[in-house]
C-alpha cells in the first residue's frame, strides 16, 4: 500500500496534466454508479483501480467543485450510511455526456501509445 | 463549456462568498468525520483514527484554497484584491502617488490640448470639398522677396481667361457694408467675390442659390449672400429671405442666398458680386493690387505644372505691359498653406516644447518607479520567499501601474478639455477668424490615445522594475541586501541617466521660455513715436450713396468732429483712415523732378488720410515745416506731410520741404503735392517692424469714405464711446460706429499671439523645473538612504557634517552639472529653429543660456540640500547597529 501510494504521489508530480483529465475521468465514471459523497468518492475510485490511484482531499474537493461549476455534477446535502450529514454529488446528463467524451478519448489515447509501444 | 451554469456560479463564488465558505467548511467537517468513523471501523482507537484523517485531509484551510483556485472567477477575485492592495499602498505613500499622478496627468493634458489644436490647425483638412485642390494665388516679386502680394484686377482676368491648370479661379476683395433698415445700422465685414467663388470652395449655399456668372456685369450686381449667423440674428433665420431686398450702403441688394452652419471663410458676414468697372482695367490698373485670389486645381495637374502654367502666363502680360508687370509673376501656394503661414511657427514651436514636457513627464514617473522599486524589493523578496508565484507578484506590481495611470490619465483628460478650451479662447482673434472651424477645434481622440498609451506604457514598463528584480534566483542575497548589492548599483545608474536627460531636457525649455520673454520685453520697449495712452478709436464707413460727394464726406466728419470735440473729457479729436494697428495701404509714388526709377527701385511708402488735429492727438512731434490746417482744402495748393523714414530714403541730401510728389509711377498723371512738413516716425503696423517711409494727405483736400475717429481724453477712452456715437448718430442717425477701442487695446493684440507663446512656453518650463527638481531630489534622497551606514562610517571615523554635505551635495549637482551641460548644447542646436518668434535677442544670447542654467544649478542645488541635510542627521551609532 506504502509502496504503491509513493508511486501515484511519483506520477502525480510527473505527469500533472494527464492526472488532471485522468482525475475528471475517474471521478465522473465513480459517480456514474449513484450519487456519493467526497470520501465515498474517493473510495469508490481506490475500490475501482484496485488501490492504484488514492485521491486526497486536496485533489478531490477542488475537482468536485470545479466540474460542479461546469455543470457536469449537481451536490446536495443528505444522510450518511451511518445517519451523518454529507454532501452528496450526483451526474448530470452534461456529466454523462462528459464521460462517454472522456472515455472515448481516453480509449483512442491509450489504443495509440499501446501501438506505439508495441511497434518495433 | 456550458455559459449558463458558469455565471450563476460566478454570481455566487463573488456574491455570495461567505455563505460558500461555510458550505464548503462543513462539507470538510464532514469528510473529516466519515473518514475517522471509517478508519475506528478499521480498528483504530478514537484518538489515533481522528489523527490520521487530519493527516490524511493535509490541513483543512490549504484544501479551502485549493478548491477556491479551482473556482470560477478566481482570477478575477485576485485582481480585485490586487487592486485594493495596490490602492492601499498608494495611499500609504500620498507624496509618491500625488507626484506620480500629477506628472502623468500634465504630461497627458498638455499634450493632448496642444497636440488637438496643432492637428485641427496644421494637419487637419479645410471644412471645404476636395480641400488638398484649393490653392491660393498671388503677385510675387521675387526680386522685392515678396511672394504674397495681393493680384491686380486685368491680371487676375488674364490668369483666369488663359490658366489651363485650374477648373475654377475667383477672387474677392474686403468691403464693409453698413446694413440699415428696421434695427440700429450696423456695419459689417464681407467680401466682394467672383460669381464662382462658392463653386471654387466646393460649397452650395443653405438656402437660395449661389452667384450667377452674368451677376458680374455692373447694372445686374446688385445681389448679396449672407452668412448663416447673420441671417439668424437679424433676419431671424426667415427661411423666405432669399428674394427680399435689404439695404446695404444706402443701396437696395437682393437677398440670393444663405451660407451653410459650419461655412466658415475669414469672419465675413456678407458677399456680393465683385464687379470690375472701367478704371479698374486699365493699363494702369495692373498696379493696384487689391485681390485675393483662390483656385480650385484640375484633377490631373499638380502643384508644380500649376506654378509653370501661371508663371507663363505672367511672363506674356511682363512682355506685353513692363511699365507695371516687370518683375512681377504669380505665385501659387496650397491654400491650407497660406492661411495657416503666420500661426505655424509658433505651432511648431508649442509643439516642441509640449513633447520635451511629455519626455520629463515620462521620465519622472520613470524615474519614481524605479525608486520605489528599490525600496520595495525587500518587501518583494519576502513575499516570494513565502511562496508568492512571481506572476502574482508581477501582477500586483501592474495593477499598481494600472491604477497610477487611471488615476493620471483621468485627470489628465480632465486637463485636456480645460486645456483646449483655454487655448481656442486665448488665441487672437485674427487667428480665430482665419482659421475655419476654429471654434470648433476639440479634444483630437488619437491624440489623446496617443499620449494616454505612452504614459501608460511608462508607468506599467517602469512599474514591473521590481519583478523583473526577483526574477533572479539570488532571493537570499535579496533578502539580506539593504542596499549595496551590485544590482542596486546598476538600477542607480539607470535613474542618473534619466535625472541627466531630464535636466537637459529641462534646460533646453527653459532656454527657450527665456528667449521668448526676453523678446517681449525688449518689444515693450520700443519706441512707438506716438502716445497710445488714453486714446479712444472707432471705425466709421460712410454708405457710396448718401456721400457719393466728397462735400457730404466732408461735412460729416467735419460735423462729427465738432460734436466730439466739445464732449467733457476730450482733449483733442481727429480722422484717419487708418489709425495706427489696423490696415495699412503702401502706395507707390513719384518725386517731381527726378529721372524715371529703375522698376525694382520705384518710391513706396504707408499713407494715411488725415484730418489736422491728427498728430496732435496721438502725439506725433512735428519736426521741420508745419501740419495740416483748416485752410487745406480743395481748391487750396495741395499739400503733403512726410515722415522722417521717407525723408531719408528718398531725399537723402536735400531738404524735402518745398519738393512736389503725386501719386502713381513716373507716366501716370496725377496732381502734384508739396510737401510742407515732417513728422516723427511711427510704428503702424506692429511693434517688432521697422519703421517704414510714410506720408500723409489732408482729409479736407482729399476726402475719403472710410475712416476711423480718434479721440484723445483726460479719463478712461472707453468712456466716451456714448458720446461718439451720439455725436455720429446727431450728424446721421442711420450711421454705424464699429471696431470700438482703445490705442492700448490695439497694441496690446498685436502681440496677442507673443504674449500666448511666452505665457504657454513660460508655463512648460517652469512644470520642467518642477519635474526636474522632483526628479533629483528623488534620486538623491535614495542616494542618503543607501549610503547610510556608509556615512555612519565616515561620522563615526571623524568626518564632519560639513564634509557628508559637501559630499551629498557634491555627488548632486555633478549630476545637474552633466544635465546642463547636455542641455545648452541642445539647446545651442534647437533654438535657431524659432528664430522667427524672437525679437532683439539671438537664438544663442549668452545672457538667457548663462541665466537660466544658473537658474537650473540653483534649484538642483536646493533640491540636493534636503537630502544632504537629511544625511548630516544620521546618527553614527545608529547607522552602524542597523545592520
């Protein structure tokens, strides 16, 4: 776990803005599942890349915040599993659509440098 | 993007901020809490799970600022707090922002008003169609170096009969009419001009028609065209007036037509056709030059084959008729040219003047900025050092220049309109009347962009100094400096330069004020030969139709006089046809008993129609022979008084007294006058020219329509204005007096536009002083502040205060020293360039250069003193503990 956390904290500092659309990604596609809250969130994207990517705080709250000023999420405050109050995010159709974008590039992306790898 | 969701956030994130906050707070309390909930679940203890969210959640206000950053409008929020930062720091610093504000101001008022009324004088195009065709045509006598004589009526006909260069050529002529009818009779001034004259100006009347070419023809002129202003104060704008008649000079004219609002041509009330009788087609009529002439160009033909074709044709009408065409060609001149030639040079002048104030302007600010740069450098490293991103930093510093230059640049807007408004009003009115559109002129938009981006660009470029400071890696040496690191030194060299140009600049100005007021003074000083002190004057011009005999002109001013004369308070009263400051007609003439002249060499002199009182009235010392009386009529021998110019050029070694002349060249025949006196000379036509050959006809002999009333008194001149107009009104009760005024007054517009020169020149040079003063001041005063602990030292080793002011001060004024050095030759090399404003001074006058760079030193010198003074203070052992 150690381990693998310096390596995302590495990869963050190298490669911020691929990180960014990434985060955007991971983001919306863990919220295409149901609305959550910031920690279900972030749990939900560590449950989804098997621990690969562990989003802080200080990454979260300003992605969530932005893509809710973009429209792409709607926030409003609820109960918690366990009866607490929490913000809970939840897709738009402008968010969906925001996926399937994201998805699609993200997919054309990495077929090309996959190719591009394998080439000799 | 989606626009909508984004400005309701906006809104919000700007509007509603603290309501955000607090959202955004309990937001995190509860992350914080779900995430030690989840991490007791886990089986930590209660303690140790809170310990680890708050670890994990990195400090709750960091992650505020993040999510702040990542909103909308963020970067809108941060100008707005590097707005108020930097507003808050100017205030903090009222001296810096004051001086800094001022100078951008001046620098951007000034120059806008001059720059405004150069363009709307010099450079912007006539309010007529096709302005760059309209060209003015003259008689030149290039061997006389005169080039822009009036043209005589058969050669201004041939010109127009034969020129293959121009679609249209008219002339005009100056006329007065005295309008009567219902209201009080007023006189007014016009022009007598061709029929095609608006077709040549590319103007068509408001109202009615223009002249018809057969309204030349004696018998079908009687027709007039009124100015629009005329036609709505005295006609109350009837738009039926064209067809009505109106008396004018006692004769019936009819009403054609109506100049356009903005038609503006000279200050000319009336137009009718100008008709050439008989006698004015003469032969010898080709020596009366009384026209002005205006041709519109042919579209093909440029200024230069316009020049040929004329000049050959004056060439054939010099073979044809050399007694009075000899020597004598047409000259042609863009009319834009022509009627701005006299107000050019001081225009130019102005402008030079203007843009060395806008360089000192520039400079100073420069100058500030970088002052404050240094002493802000700390602050700045502190900043950066404390994690400030330098783009931040550059931006607070360009926000502070922003704001320098709203606040300069608003101000120097509002000094702009003041500035324009108090030039067009200050300008003399002959200036005023020539120039079309004058009243007009405005503040010029591109210039006033022109100066607000070079001030602006000054106080932005010299603003970011201090961020371009930090830029450098060195922080720590930043930090730790307190003003002797090499950098310092070199930002100190770029300010030295800057005081150096600025007093030069400076210098140059002041020279140039200087040599202006000198030329003033030395024109106060002339010697008129007459006592313009307390002299009423009014002009009176009788109608051709009731004083078509010179019995009745006679009588009149000889009824009138008598009236004036016995009113309380008048010492002396007489006629002339043009008093001193007014008109002036030279003649040329013939001495009786001398071989014909050469025609380069034929007498001319002023002459003046009087009545005999004249040179007691204003006066004029007699000084061999006798003046005119009461028994020089007609009938009686005929007489003529000279001057003492004329006696010497033209009677070099014999007494003129008892010699003939008559009027008119050598062939012409003319009666013959004897002279019976001369007289002291007089200044006639302005202060700065010489005296000219003069000679003077009885009134009572030779009688004429136009003339003026002049009137000596014991109290205030223009007191007696009620009695002169009674007195006129009694002898005609439908006779105008105009042009009311005193001698005084006349002198004094005369040099209307000198005196506007030096005021405005005067003014530019003492804000340059100001500006300089400032500017070394400054650099001294930073100068003591670095050299501190440097003269702490000194103190403290035994130097005296004596010595630290010597050595302040010294280090000054080699500064103001290489400043005036640079600037008197500067100013050696510019000065020439307005040779043509001065008068009784050189361009190069050792006493004006040698005064004003003391003047300089001077003030350099007390500009210097405070900061040394400041240095003698300093206290060795607080100076040396500082570090």
């Amino acid at each position: 776990m150690k381990e693998k956390e310096k390596k995302t904290d590495l990869l963050k500092e190298k490669k911020t803005d691929l990180l960014q659309g990434t985060l955007d990604m991971l983001v919306l596609k863990a919220l295409a599942l149901g609305p959550l809250h910031g920690l279900g969130v972030s749990n939900r994207i560590a449950q989804i890349t098997q621990g690969v990517f562990q989003v802080k705080p200080g990454s979260l709250f300003p992605a969530l915040h932005r893509m809710e000023e973009a429209g792409w999420l709607t926030s409003s405050w609820g109960e918690s599993e366990n009866n607490r109050r929490a913000k809970y995010y939840r897709l738009t159709k402008a968010g969906q659509r925001q996926l399937k974008t994201e998805t699609d590039d993200w997919e054309r992306i990495s077929l090309a440098i996959a190719k591009a790898l394998q080439a000799t | 993007m989606p626009l909508l969701p984004r400005l309701s956030s906006l809104w919000r994130n700007l509007f509603h901020k603290t309501q955000r906050d607090q959202e955004l707070t309990e937001e995190l309390d509860a992350y914080l809490e779900l995430l030690t909930e989840q991490k007791i679940n886990a089986g930590l203890a209660p303690e140790a799970a809170r310990r680890a969210a708050l670890f994990e959640l990195g400090g709750k206000q960091q992650v505020k600022e993040q999510v702040g950053e990542a909103r909308t409008g963020y970067q809108l929020e941060t100008c707005w707090q590097d707005l108020r930062y930097g507003l808050r720091m100017l205030r903090h610093n009222p001296g810096f922002a004051t001086v800094a504000v001022l100078t951008l101001a001046l620098g951007i008022g000034m120059n806008t008003a001059i720059f405004s009324v150069v363009y709307s004088v010099l450079l912007r195009p006539l309010p007529y169609s096709a302005p760059e065709k309209l060209m003015a045509l003259f008689s030149m006598r290039p061997q006389l170096n005169s080039f822009r004589g009036p043209v005589s009526a058969p050669d201004f006909v041939d010109w127009r009969a034969q020129n293959r260069a121009f679609d249209a050529m008219s002339a005009y002529a100056f006329n007065t009419y005295t309008l009567t009818g219902s209201d009080l009779p007023e006189r007014f001034i016009g022009r007598r001009v061709s029929a095609n004259f608006f077709q040549t100006l590319g103007v068509k009347p408001q109202l009615g028609r223009a002249f018809l070419p057969e309204e030349e023809e004696a018998g079908r002129n009687r027709v007039a065209i009124l100015s629009y202003g005329l036609w709505e104060r005295r006609f109350g704008a009837d738009p039926d007036l064209p067809g009505k008649t109106v008396s004018l000079n006692g004769e019936n004219y009819t009403v054609v037509g109506v100049t356009p609002n903005d038609f503006r041509f000279a200050p000319v009330e009336i137009y009718t056709p100008l008709t050439f009788a008989a006698a004015d087609m003469s032969d010898m009529a080709r020596g009366m030059h009384f026209l002005r002439v205006i041709a519109r160009l042919k579209t093909d033909i440029t200024l230069e084959e316009a020049k040929t074709d004329i000049e050959n044709i004056s060439r054939r009408i010099e073979r044809q008729y050399p007694v009075t065409n000899a020597g004598k060609y047409g000259n042609v001149i863009p009319y834009q040219q022509d009627i701005v030639g006299d107000i050019r040079p001081s225009l130019l002048v102005l402008l030079g003047a203007v843009s060395l104030v806008l360089l000192i302007a520039c400079a100073n600010v420069a100058n500030l900025l970088l002052a404050r740069a240094a002493s802000r450098q700390r602050e700045i490293a502190v900043r950066t050092a404390l994690g400030a991103a330098r783009w931040r930093i550059v931006r607070q510093l360009l926000s502070e220049g922003v704001i320098l230059s709203l606040a300069g640049g608003g101000l120097g807007l509002l000094l702009a309109y003041w500035g324009t408004d108090a030039l067009i009003g200050a300008a003399p009115s002959d200036v005023a009347d020539s120039t079309p559109g004058w009243k007009q002129i405005g503040i010029n938009p591109q210039v006033l962009s022109f100066t607000l981006l070079i001030s602006f660009l000054t106080s932005i470029v010299f603003g970011l100094a201090p961020a371009l400071q930090v830029s450098k890696p060195d922080l720590t040496d930043s930090l730790k400096e307190s003003g002797k690191s090499s950098a310092g030194f070199k930002r100190q060299r770029a300010r030295k330069v800057l005081v150096v140009a600025e007093m030069a600049l400076a210098l140059m100005l002041l020279i140039g004020a200087g040599l202006l007021i000198r030329s003033f003074q030395e024109l106060q000083q002339v010697t008129l030969g007459f006592n313009p002190g307390q002299v009423f004057v009014a002009d009176v011009s009788l109608g051709n139709v009731k004083y078509r005999e010179t019995s009745q002109q006679i009588n009149f001013f000889q009824q009138a006089l008598q009236r004036i004369e016995k009113s309380p308070g008048v010492i002396s009263a007489a006629t002339v046809n043009f008093p001193p400051f007014s008109f002036n007609i030279d003649h040329v003439f013939t001495i009786a008993g001398q071989p014909e002249p050469a025609p380069d060499a034929i007498p001319q002199a002023d002459y003046r129609v009087i009545s005999p009182q004249y040179f007691r009235t204003l006066e004029i010392p007699l000084v061999r022979g006798r003046v005119f009386t009461e028994q020089d009529v007609a009938g009686a021998p005929r007489v003529v008084i000279i001057n003492e110019a004329l006696a010497r050029r033209y009677f070099p070694n014999e007494d003129p007294i008892g010699k003939q002349i008559k009027l008119g060249r050598y062939m012409e025949v003319n009666p013959l006058h004897t002279v019976v006196g001369i007289v002291g000379n007089t200044k006639n036509r302005g202060l700065e020219i010489e005296f000219e050959p003069e000679f003077y006809y009885p009134f009572l002999q030779t009688p004429v329509r136009f003339s003026s009333i002049v009137a000596r008194t014991q109290g205030d001149p223009l007191s007696l204005t009620t009695a002169v107009r009674n007195a006129v009104l009694e002898v005609d009760k439908e006779q105008p007096l105009a042009r009311i005024r005193t001698m005084e007054m006349a002198i004094s517009d005369s040099v209307t536009q000198r005196r506007l020169n030096m005021i405005l020149l005067g003014i530019f040079g003492a804000l340059a002083l100001a500006l300089a003063a400032v500017g070394i001041y400054g650099v001294m005063s930073y100068t003591v502040t670095q050299r501190t602990r440097e003269i702490g030292i000194r103190m403290a080793l035994g130097a005296r205060r004596r010595d630290v002011l010597k050595s302040v001060v010294g280090q000054g004024m080699s500064l103001a020293a290489s400043g005036v050095g640079v600037g008197l030759v500067g100013a050696f090399l510019v000065t020439r360039l307005m040779e043509t404003l001065l008068f009784g001074v050189t361009p190069t006058d050792p006493a004006t250069f040698g005064g004003i760079a003391l003047l300089l030193l001077g003030v350099a010198f007390l500009a210097c003193l405070i900061p040394a003074r400041q240095a003698t203070r300093v206290d060795p052992m607080v100076a040396l503990r500082s570090e």
